[in-house]
C-alpha cells in the first residue's frame, strides 16, 4: 500500500492486486479488490434498487455514478463511501439483503457493462 502510484483508482487497485499475487507467488490465485466496496456495484443497480426502496433513491445514485464517472468511481473516503451514501439517503437499507437482490436483478452481464475493473477481473478468469 506505501507505494501505490498516484494515478486514478484503477491503476492504484490493480497495483495492489500484482502485489498480492506476487506476494502468494501462485499463478492461480487471481487478487480482486472490490472498487471501492461491494456497495459500488450497488450504485450500478440503481434502478433495480428503486423498485425495492423507491425512486428517489434510485434518482440520487444515478447521480452520483453520473458525476463519478462510473460506479467503481464513487468517492471512496471515510464519509462519503458508497455505504455511508446509501445509508444516509435510506437509513432503512439493508446491506445484506438490499444490495445484494438488486444486485441479482441487475444481473452480471449488465454489471460487467458499467464496472470494467470487475469485468477485466472476470475476464483474467478465463484465461
């Protein structure tokens, strides 16, 4: 982590994952460190979370994926880290049931399509 390059998030996550391969030195062991955090991908799952919470919290993530650039770009500091957003604009949101049905219903094609560090992981997979 002390040397992580400065660059944006994904060069500084993929540097931690080549360290934590080097580090375990097994070829099959493929690091995925979650930009910023599993509630990334439920930025990604707006609307479907709209249809178990209500549209106008789908209206507010859309927006914030909107200025990040993306959902793995949603600011990642102490107070306003995807789950601290959620939690603030829905106090009855429950992370481990909420995210992750809107997350199935979103469905993985379509997360892929709006998260490229997971979907280049996903991809190593193959390989």
């Amino acid at each position: 982590m002390a040397d992580r390059p400065s660059g944006d998030v994904y060069q500084r996550v993929e540097h931690v994952e080549r360290a934590l391969a080097a580090a375990f030195g097994d070829r099959r062991l493929r690091p995925n460190l979650v930009l910023h955090e599993l509630e990334a991908w439920v930025f990604a799952a707006a609307d479907e979370l709209g249809v178990l919470l209500g549209d106008e919290l789908a209206a507010l993530l859309r927006r914030d994926v909107l200025t990040a650039g993306g959902p793995e770009m949603v600011d990642d500091r102490p107070e306003t880290a995807p789950s601290k957003r959620l939690l603030a604009y829905c106090p009855t949101y429950l992370k481990t049931s909420d995210g992750p049905l809107a997350i199935a219903e979103l469905g993985i094609g379509k997360l892929r399509a709006q998260c490229p560090h997971l979907d280049a992981w996903l991809r190593t997979l193959a390989e």
